[in-house]
C-alpha cells in the first residue's frame, strides 16, 4: 500500500474517531459557522470539540508548516483530508479570515518572530483576525488610502477610520493598511500592521445593513499606538502583500454559494418550491432561469477545479482569481434572485416561523455585497482587462 | 483525475495548430467556398497521414487508440481553423459507432479501413428541422435477406460525401419511442436513394436523402435489432462533447482576433481597447471561455474514462458551448464594427460556422432540457 493510501486510512479513521455527530449535518444557518477567538460564540459544546480536536492537529490549516501549529500535509495529503471529510460531510471547523487571508501572508512575507508569535493561535482558533482595508474616501481606490501612522522611533500612532471590517467588533487582531509615506506614488508608502484590538483608540462600531443583519462595522482609531516589530514586511512596501491578500480574500468571496457543501441544488429546490409537470418544473419560464443557472453552476464549480489542478501541475495563466471572484459572486446573486421568485409570496416575508424570520430575503439582500466586496464585479473586470489580456 | 491537459495531449494540440496553420488557411475556405466543395481531398489525405483518423481507433485494429480528449485538441484546433473535413463524421461518429454496436467482423472490416482514409462514413439521423432521435420514423421492414428501407433523413453532414451511411431507422415500436429503433450500414451506392445536396451558410453542405425501397443484407443491421437507441445516445454525447471542442476553438479564435482588433484600432485618438466599455465586455467574454475550457475537458475526460455521467456532463457541454459561441461571435463583429461585416474580412466565417454546429444534434434549448430532466425537473 502507498503512503497515500495509508494516510487515507488514517485520517478516515481519525475523522470517524473525532467529528461529533452534529458536526456532520449541513449547517442550518450563518450562525453555525465556527469563528473561534477569545470570547467564541460556539452554537454547541460539541462545535467547539471539533474546533479544538483539529486544531491541535494542525488541520485547520492543514498545509501550514507544523512548525507554526500547521498540519505540515502535501497537497495531495491536504486533498485526501478534503475528501476524506466531504465524505461524512464534516463542516469546516474553523472559519478564519487568518487561516484564509493573513497567514498565507504571514508566511510568504512576514518575519520569524511575527510568524512564531501568530500563526499557532490562528491553527488553533485562539484569536480572530479582522481586516482593515476600506476606508470612507478609498473603497475601490484602495491604494487612495488616508489613515495615517506617525514613526514614533520604536512605534507608530495611527489615526484614521477604517470601513466595513468584517466582524471589527468580534475580532481580538487586525491587520490594517496604513499610510507611512504621503510622498510619491499612492501605491508607495502604504504599509501593513498588525495590532490587538484592545489596544486603547480602537473603538468598532456596527453598521447595518439592507439584510438587517450586522456584519461589517466603522472602525475608528485614534492615537492608536503600534510597535514596530508588528509590522509586515518593509514599511511603504505594504502594497505587494495587501494585493496578494485580496487574491485569497477573492478566492474565498467567489467560492461562496456554489461550493459549500450540503446545499440543495437549486432545481431540487425549485422542484419541491413549483412542483412537477410531467416531468418538467410546472412554471415554465422559470425552468429556464433554473437551468441556465444548473449549467452556470456546474460549469463554474469545475472551473475552480481546473484552475487549481493546473496550478498544482505548474500551468494555467494565473490571475484567475479575479474572474473566480467576479463570476462566482455574480452566480450567487442570480441564484438567490431565481430563488425568490421560485418561493413567491414566502420569500418577501421578514419575520414568522414559515419564513425562518425571512431568512430567505434577508439571505437575498446580503447577496447584493457579494459583488461589491473585496472588490466589485468592475474592478475584477478591470484587472483581467489589465493584467490578463493587456488592454491599457 | 486531475482536470488537466497531459504531456500527450497537448503535442497533439500544438502539432494540430501547426498543420492547421500551414494547410487549412482562410484562404483555402475561400476557395472551397468558390468551388462550391465541402472538403479538400488532399487536406484530408494529409490529415490521415498524420494519424487522425486513427486517433480513436482501438490499437487491436490498427488505430492509435489515443482516445477522446486527444481528439478533442484537434477538434479544437479545427474550429479554430474553421477546417473542414470528415474528420467528425468518419473518425469520430462512425469510428464511436461501431465502437460500440459492431459486431467483431464489422470492426475488422470497417475500423482499420477508416483508420487509413479508405472508408468515409455519415450519420443519419434527424428526420425533421430539430434534433430529436426518438422520432425516428424512417421504416426498416424484414425481408426474407434483410431489410426494406422507406423515409427520408435531413440535414446529414457529409452525407452525398460519404461511402457507408449509418442510418437510424425503426424496426419496432412508434415515432418517439425509445425502443424498437436499429441502426443499419446502407452503401451510399444502394438502390433507392435519393441525395438532395443543400449547400449551408458556413460553405459546407447537409444532404437530404430519401430512401425508396432500399434494400439492404441481413448483416448490414448494427448492433442488436429495436435495441439501438441507447449505443446512438451515447454516440451523440461523443458528437456533442467533440462539437462542444470545435465550438471552443471558435470561441476562442473569434475572442483572440478580435482582442488584437481591440489593441490596433485607433478611434478619438486612442486604441478602442482602452475603453472601458469595451474592456469590460472583453473581461466577461475572456471569464465564459474559461469556463467553457474546464466544461469541455471535462466532458471528453469522462468519456475516456467510462464515467456513468458522461451524458448529462456531454449536455452541459453542448448547452454552455452553444451559448458562449452565440456571444463570441456576435461580440467579435459588434467590436469588429464596420469591417466585422464585410466578407472581406474573415471575422464573419466564424459566426457563419457556429451556428450550424450549435445547431447539430441539438442546441442549448434541447441539452439545457435534457440535462434538467436527467437531473429530476
């Protein structure tokens, strides 16, 4: 037998040993999601079993080096682990902008001591990281950014205001793009710090949005002070890692909607939404709107495959994060659209038990950030325009 | 398996565009067009040599047994090139064909004669102006040493071209059932039929053929008698995954023509694809291709490897193939502008072509419908 086949044994046994029962039904809402951090919201003793038992693992971020709490596995190890799950349909123990966003960052460019220091509780689901990006001024222009670090010899004091931050309020860590340098070109003097979220200055403050819900938050900071060595990479060279962090938060946004597991298809929903007419959805127009998106869906789903398979073997054009993000959120968008229609009277309800509290229509409105998040449809536009087929 | 292309498959991919490039230039679409032939014979000797026709032949007679997505990049390359050949009807359809149905003596006569451009075949089997392989109506009576022959068959590619026809025609059963349809091996030389020529807006041609009392031997029949519709569903998943490949190489072509037009027209002083208008468009156009690459490699890998859902993977093919070629080639002559319509500029060939192998075996509305019902709606 292979080392791969072993370790498939291993880890299908190990998974069997350790997912609790309740950790393999699809997930019933946004709040069964797993965040972790230092005050977790767990939705069950056994959410946390799950948390904690991959964590110490290191499978949590199971191709990160073991020396940083990782699970040191291959891809291919990390793709059997993948399977291996999908197939008991385990849900994902930890949702993590440091998993997904910051330590991949950390690790390409961040110093030793900033790599010792934070990888291993981001494995472990100890603090939850918050992103500072937007701003009020530099939303799309994100390079236009404002919110200033003064040098102070051994720290900064950042002053500014950041805008939608994901879960500000939630979150123990941010890592936060600055302005270091107001000289020159804007892409030049912006730098990336790290900072805990108790530190004095630092107030979140909710914003809510069209869905009701409450996601994103202001963040203000005033006199905020930031030692140095939190700093990632050089100072004013903070451009290069803020773009390769949108490429993963891109990667994560377009994934959204069509990969996580355990959601109906939407003709399985439609079905049972308008029921059959000999054979046929019984509303015709709709069939095509359901279809279009089936054929949409599954076409983008393989998409994904192939451009990760093709990376792996060393070819393919990179940059196909963009179109990932930009088509992936624009077939989110339409399938929540389809679906409204397909649930008439039902899916314009805002509260009541039938509806689930219209979660439907709440989940609906929340759709319409998919494309403006992390870069909207036409800034995505604009980078396979620029980067990918060369027209200036 | 990975979703990739392999070392393999993509020699054969570059040696296609190659010889494409050399041979089949727009020019010499120009000249058939004039002459008013579907193919160049010596094209398609050239092709032979190169081992084409072989490429889905089993090694056993006498083929490279390369398999389908190999075929596939030159089906591929062969859109791009708008080349036309019997490289689909032959050494795809006919070759997949008795594949599947022929009886051992039947491969031994006919796979190795195809494999080296002895032997050109054409499907028949669409009665009406829509694809729809269950109405088969065309009758098949037994006779004491055969069968009799009477209907009529439409829009048959290479049909008045080829030497042997396989024709779908009923033994049993009504017009729209899936049971008692047989296919049959009918000389293209038989007494009692009729070839009506109809020459089609890419300069290609369909035949219409009526069959008047053709009788045909016993051993003609191939594969089991009323039992053929499941083995020609199968061959149109092959037909439509290989379509869906020439459709992506249109797709493609019309895309990366007119990016260069975007990058040396000038208009108000600057190259038209600086405007943003227009960038745009290109972003989206360039994210469908991708998409459609993943679709179509996807399809041929999983008729390679025998997987139980090649047919409904071979209807999304067909379906998003139809549609992204319906947008490539009307959005290369839109941003072509004026010169996108004239014939002197060859842009137009591409929409021309597009649509009839949209057309064939089925558009997006029969594979979007087709994968629904496969799928329970």
């Amino acid at each position: 037998m292979t080392d791969l086949q072993n370790f498939r044994i291993e880890t299908r046994e190990w998974l069997s040993d350790n997912c609790p029962p309740s950790m393999r039904v699809p997930m019933q809402s946004e709040k069964d999601t797993c965040w972790g951090g230092r005050n977790p919201n767990f939705s069950c003793e056994e959410q946390k079993l799950w948390m904690q038992r991959m964590g110490a693992k290191g499978w949590t971020a199971p191709m990160w080096s073991t020396a940083y709490g990782g699970g040191g596995l291959s891809r291919e190890e990390a793709k059997i682990l993948r399977e291996e799950m999908v197939k008991i349909k385990a849900r994902r123990p930890l949702n993590s902008f440091g998993v997904d966003m910051l330590g991949p960052a950390l690790i390409k460019f961040g110093s030793e001591e900033l790599k010792k220091q934070h990888l291993p509780p981001i494995v472990r689901g100890e603090i939850r990281w918050c992103q500072g990006y937007s701003e009020p001024n530099a939303g799309s222009d994100l390079a236009g950014l404002q919110t200033k670090a003064t040098d102070m010899g051994d720290h900064f004091v950042v002053n500014g205001q950041k805008v939608w931050t994901s879960y500000a309020d939630k979150a123990d860590w941010m890592f936060c793009l600055v302005r270091t340098d107001s000289d020159g070109k804007k892409q030049m003097g912006i730098s990336l710090i790290l900072f805990d979220m108790k530190t004095p200055g630092v107030t979140p403050k909710p914003i809510k949005l069209i869905s009701g819900s409450s996601p994103f938050c202001e963040t203000f900071l005033d006199d905020v002070k930031v030692d140095k060595c939190q700093v990632v990479g050089e100072i004013n060279h903070g451009w290069t890692i803020a773009k390769y962090l949108l490429t993963h938060e891109r990667e994560m946004i377009g994934g959204f909607g069509t990969r996580d597991a355990g959601f109906r298809s939407l003709g399985q929903y439609a079905s049972e939404a308008v029921g059959l007419k000999q054979g046929r959805l019984a509303n015709q127009l709709l069939r095509n709107d359901v279809i279009r998106w089936e054929v949409d869906a599954a076409v983008f789903a393989l998409t994904a495959e192939r451009v990760s398979d093709e990376s792996k073997a060393g070819q393919g054009v990179g940059a196909t994060s963009a179109m990932l993000k930009y088509y992936g959120t624009e077939l989110n968008k339409r399938r929540f659209e389809t679906m409204m229609k397909l649930k008439g009277g039902e899916s314009i309800e805002w509260e009541g038990e039938t509806s689930k509290e219209g979660w439907l229509a709440r989940s609906w409105l929340r759709t319409k950030g998919n494309s403006i998040e992390g870069g909207t449809s036409e800034v995505q536009l604009n980078i396979i325009a620029k980067n990918i087929l060369g027209l200036g | 398996m990975a979703l990739i292309v392999n070392e393999e498959q993509q020699m054969l991919k570059e040696s296609a565009q190659g010889f494409f490039a050399e041979f089949a230039p727009m020019s010499e679409l120009r000249r058939l067009r004039e002459d008013g032939s579907d193919y160049c014979d010596v094209l398609w000797k050239r092709m032979v040599e190169m081992g084409w026709a072989a490429i889905l032949v089993p090694e056993k007679y006498g083929g490279l047994g390369f398999g389908h997505v190999g075929m596939g990049q030159i089906m591929e390359q062969s859109g791009r090139a708008l080349a036309s050949s019997p490289l689909f009807s032959s050494a795809i359809l006919g070759v997949s064909a008795i594949n599947l149905l022929g009886s051992e003596e039947q491969k031994e006569t006919m796979l190795p004669a195809i494999a080296v451009g002895e032997l050109t075949l054409a499907l028949a089997i669409d009665e009406s102006r829509h694809h729809e392989p269950q109405a088969v109506a065309l009758s098949a009576l037994k006779t004491p040493d055969g069968f009799r022959l009477n209907g009529k068959k439409l829009g048959v590619v290479d049909g008045h071209s080829a030497e042997k026809l396989i024709v779908a025609a009923r033994t049993g059963g009504d017009a729209g059932d899936k049971e008692g349809i047989s296919l049959f091996l009918v000389d293209a030389k038989a007494s009692g039929l009729d070839f009506l020529r109809t020459s089609t807006v890419d300069s290609r041609s369909v035949a219409a053929i009526h069959f008047d009392d053709t009788n045909v031997p016993a051993d003609s029949l191939l594969g089991s008698e009323n039992e053929g519709f499941v083995a020609l569903s199968s061959v149109l998943d092959i037909g439509n995954a290989h379509l869906a490949a020439e459709l992506l190489g249109i797709a493609n072509e019309s895309f990366d023509r007119t990016l260069q037009y975007l990058k040396q027209r000038k208009q108000f002083g600057s190259m038209i694809g600086s405007f943003q208008a227009l960038q745009h468009r290109a972003a989206h156009w360039w994210s469908e291709i991708e998409l459609c690459k993943s679709i179509v490699l996807k399809s041929l890998t999983a008729i390679d490897e025998g997987d139980f859902r090649s047919p409904r993977l071979a209807s999304i093919a067909k379906a998003k193939l139809c549609e992204v070629a319906e947008l490539s080639t009307n959005e290369a002559i839109q941003m072509h502008g004026g010169v996108g319509m004239t014939d002197e500029y060859d842009i137009g060939f591409y929409i021309k072509r597009a649509r009839p192998a949209q057309m064939l075996f089925g558009d997006y509305s029969y594979h979007g419908d087709r994968f629904a019902l496969m799928t329970g709606y």
